[in-house]
C-alpha cells in the first residue's frame, strides 16, 4: 500500500491491528457476507433476535482493518441517514435524541477483493505516526464550531477509529511526553481489554474562541521546544521543527486560527503542520472546495446513475486515513490603521449561552473592547458588503442554534434592508504594478468577494473556475441591485455557479456580475455607519474606520499543509 511519509516520521512500519472490541463499539459478528448493488449484506444471530439480514452501504465504510489474529476482517462504517444527517453535507440535522451518526464494525471472516482493494488499510498511515520527539500527532476538538457537535463526533467516532489503530491519546493541550510511553508495545489481548497502542496522540479541548489560536502560537514560538532537533546545516547545526499532523474537528474559522496563530514562527526552519479537516462547521467552505467526488458532481448535473455518495463526514474520515499531504495555498489581508477585530462575546465554557442583545441595540451582536489589527492570514475568503455583514449578524447564539439554516434567516433581514455598499474597488492583475478601478453602476456595491475555492457550502459554488489548491485568487463583485436581484445572483450560485456571467439592464444601464482572476484587491471604505465597515476574513470580522481600507493578496510563504484525496493532485 502506498502511503505518505512526513519528513522523519521513521522508517518502522506498525500493523493497523485492531483489538478484537473496539471501545465503546458494538461489533456485529457475520455468519454471511454478500456484496451487490453498493451493499454488503449480512446475517447475524445473536441471543435477542433470529437471523436476520443486515446492510452496509458502501457509500458509509471508512475503512477495513485486518483481525490481529488474521482471522477475517473488521468493516468501519458510519452511518448518518434518516434522523441523522442524511448524507445532506451537515451536521446538524438530527431530530430529539437520535445521535447525528453511529460508528458499526462488522467482522467477517472473508470480503469481497474489490473493497478490500479499495478500503483495507494494512499499516499505520506515516502521517499519523507519532513518536514525541521527530513526529507529533495532535487532535483538536472545537467545542462551539457549528451546533456544538465536535465533542460527541470524537467521542463516539474518531477515538475508537483512531484507538482501532492502535493510537491512543495522551492528555490535554501540549502536555509534556515525560513519562508516558510513546514506544510500541507488544502487550494485548486478542479477546479484548488492554489495546495495543502503537503511537500516542495529544489532544485538545477548546475552552474559549482563543485555544486553536493560543495552540497555534505555542507551536510557532517554540512552546514545546525541547522537541525541536537539530540538523547539520551549511554554517552549522540548525533548528528544525518536528513534522506534524492536527486533526481539526471544527469549521473554517478553527483553520484561519491555526493558520494566524503559525504567522511569525520563532525558526526560520519551521516544519509547516499538515491539517486534517473533519467538518463539523456551518459552512465547511475549504473541506467542499476539496472534495469534489464524481458522486457530488454527477448529482448537480442531474444524473442518476452515478450512485449515492459519501457524507461528508465519511469524506472526511477517509482523507484523515488514506489521505496525502500538499501545500495550502493562502493570502494575506492587510488593514488600515486602527482596524479592529470585533466578535461576538461568548461566556466561560459551561457556564450557559451568552445573553441575547437587548432589544433596543443599534447593532445585531455587542461588541467587546476594540483589539486592533494589522493584518491576518486566510485561505478561503476576504469579503465587503453583503456576504461580510452576513456572517456578522448571524453569528449570535440565537442564530447558530440553527447550524447552516441561520445564513438564510440573517440574510432574510438584510434583503429587507437592501443597503448599497458605499466603497471603491481596485484590483492589480499578476505581473502588473497599475490598479484597475472596478466600476458599477451607481458606484455602489452589494458584494465584493476575493476568494482562493470554488464552494462557500456544499451547493454554493461561488467561483466555479477555481480548482482544488490552484493558488488563484479570484474576485467576484457586483454593484448595489436591491435585495431582490441579490437573492436572484445567490440562488444561481447554488445552481453550480450560474450566477458568472450574469447580465441585465441596456445601454448605459446595463451592469452585471464581475468575475476576475487577481494579484491584489484593495476595497476603500466610505461609510458613515460602523454597521457597513465590516469585513470577513475567513469568518473572522474586522471593523475600519470611514475611509480606510482593506487589501488582499496572495501570501507566498507556505504556513499549512493539508490532507487531500490523490485524486486531487
């Protein structure tokens, strides 16, 4: 099998040797196993019921291991359908108590060779190999992306798939590896109790909006520093960073946090980190602008035939497994003096939901003291206008308990509104120093969108030329049209991108939807109303002063790395 080696991660190759019962998981035990139409079939008898057949989509299997004692295999599926998130692309859609997902193993004694080609993994993949000293392994679960369910998907997922492994966790946050064993151990019983626990694992719980960033920095500035190891150099030895692997169970703005917390490195040998994105956001804008399988594009274009397609959580759990490392493309969004971050303010962990707004506030969300602002890094999206006032206002806690569906709600109070956004927009093309004026009529603008993918959510496929980590960034703009035809530009987007080209109006009236390939984008802003001079790095919202600026450019200097499908390369 050929698997991907970060720089370091050994030359040892470990077994993926499951223990016979996996933590916290049922195993069904196979008496006949049939594979036809997408489907293993299966009869089983156990003391509560008679034999019975029982089914595994294909479209649910994360993946096989072989049994420790080679005796037949174990199939991993996860199972998110009616009640649950119905292969819909997110999380959230669970109704009363019914968990959102369910993790199943079957052992079989034989499976057919096509899915044993396809999903048996026989080794540790390298870059979850995690040695303490020149690999590290670390899982972060981002308690409050989307409607709070990363907690319950590692809990009841990721950690017996990883434990299933043979990786077992090591504690909380960047603990010190003193003292527990990070070496292979031979111990275990084939018939259960003590795993065999190969490599460990750091995880880490977020407490506040601050721990990825806080987690980020730690790494940068050399926190864990006694795990940096030296290499001979051409004026001596250097400092080099171990190789690493972060697991993010979170949504895009866990990405921008890590990806900002990396920006100023204490080396300038620093290992850039391979992430791993389990989508458990709203939006999940970078993990759908990287998995696009034939299932997905097969569907938008109305066929049938091309059979039902993994959710995106299965998606995710196969690139974690089976995935292989590549640089992630970023840019850089610089401020003008005395921009400010603003959020909205959030409570101690486990101490309730903030409050919601007084009634009588000016503004949708309160905002805390002004921390001010240079620049930030972002590898999604840098927006003006529409689309940043957006995920402004619907990000109070009365909103995202409806996960996705509180865009459409917040959206629907802004049409009403149909405020045109008083900006100029100028954009530089690669190899050129000259600056464009982007023109509309009027002179006013609804959208200004500067974005590196192609989705902003699974169907909303804002820039349709974009591939897959092109590295292009790309803007789309148009002039301040009224609420209803804004509404008309977003639903063509969730037509595949129908809203490129767009036209309307004659003449001197006509006016349509820009679509640019662009070196740099500056906006200068020109509101009177604090309420119109927000902007949306990557989710994050900065607010500048009446006259000031926002630009956008690609960033040359690689901070990320991250796991992809081979198919995308």
């Amino acid at each position: 099998m050929d698997v991907h080696m970060p720089p370091n991660a050994g030359d040892t190759q470990a077994p993926a040797q499951p223990p016979a019962t996996p933590p916290a998981v049922v195993v069904h035990h196979a008496n006949a196993v049939n594979y036809s139409n997408g489907e293993l079939v299966w009869t089983a008898r156990d003391s509560a019921a008679e034999e019975s057949a029982r089914r595994v989509r294909r479209e649910e299997i994360v993946f096989i291991l072989k049994h420790a004692s080679s005796r037949g295999y174990f199939v991993y599926s996860l199972a998110e359908g009616s009640g649950r998130t119905a292969n819909n692309g997110n999380v959230g859609d669970s109704d009363g108590d019914t968990p959102p997902f369910e993790l199943s193993v079957l052992s079989a004694l034989q499976l057919p060779e096509g899915l044993l080609a396809e999903f048996l993994i026989d080794e540790i993949p390298g870059h979850l190999r995690s040695d303490g000293l020149q690999s590290w392994l670390h899982v972060i679960v981002s308690t409050r992306s989307g409607i709070g369910q990363a907690p319950s998907f590692f809990d009841g997922v990721l950690h017996p798939l990883l434990e299933a492994l043979g990786l077992a966790p090591l504690g909380l946050g960047l603990a010190d590896p003193a003292g527990e064993s990070w070496s292979r151990s031979e111990s275990g019983s084939e018939e259960g109790g003590t795993a065999r626990y190969h490599y460990r694992y750091q995880l880490t719980v977020t407490q506040s909006s601050n721990t990825i960033r806080d987690f980020a920095r730690g790494l940068a500035e050399g926190a864990d520093g006694k795990a940096n190891r030296r290499q001979p150099g051409e004026n001596g030895a250097v400092v080099v960073t171990p190789s690493r692997t972060v697991v993010l169970l979170s949504g895009d703005g866990g990405i921008i946090d890590l990806l900002n917390g990396l920006d100023k490195p204490a080396t300038t040998h620093f290992t850039p980190p391979t992430i791993a994105v389990l989508p458990l956001g709203t939006g999940n804008a970078l993990f759908h602008s990287l998995h696009k399988p034939p299932h997905y594009t097969a569907a938008a274009a109305g066929d049938t035939t091309a059979g039902a397609a993994p959710s995106t959580l299965v998606l995710g759990l196969r690139t974690l497994f089976r995935g292989v490392s590549a640089p992630l493309p970023t840019f850089k969004a610089t401020f003008s003096p005395r921009s400010r971050l603003i959020s909205f303010p959030e409570p101690v962990l486990n101490d309730g939901p903030p409050a919601p707004p007084a009634s009588n506030s000016t503004t949708p969300n309160p905002e805390p003291e002004p921390t001010h602002i240079s620049h930030l890094l972002g590898a999604i999206v840098a927006s003006y206008g529409f689309h940043a006032s957006l995920v402004w206002e619907s990000d109070t806690p009365a909103y995202r308990v409806h996960g996705d569906k509180r865009f459409g709600m917040a959206a629907a109070e802004l049409l009403k509104l149909s405020h045109a956004y008083d900006a100029a927009v100028e954009t530089r093309a690669r190899g050129s120093a000259k600056w464009a004026k982007v023109r509309t009529r009027g002179g006013r603008f609804n959208y200004v969108l500067a974005t590196m993918v192609s989705n902003l959510e699974k169907t909303f496929t804002i820039s349709p030329a974009s591939r897959p980590l092109d590295g292009q960034l790309r803007l789309v703009s148009f002039g301040g049209v009224g609420g209803e035809k804004t509404m008309e530009i977003m639903m063509a987007a969730y037509r595949g991108g129908e809203h490129v080209g767009m036209r309307w109006g004659e003449g001197e009236e006509e006016d349509g939807v820009g679509y640019d390939e662009v070196e740099e984008v500056r906006v200068t802003i020109d509101e009177e109303d604090p309420r119109w001079r927000k902007v949306c790095i990557d989710g994050t919202i900065v607010e500048v002063e009446k006259g000031g600026w926002m630009t956008v450019g690609r960033a040359d200097e690689e901070r990320l790395k991250v796991l992809v499908d081979r198919s995308v390369l």
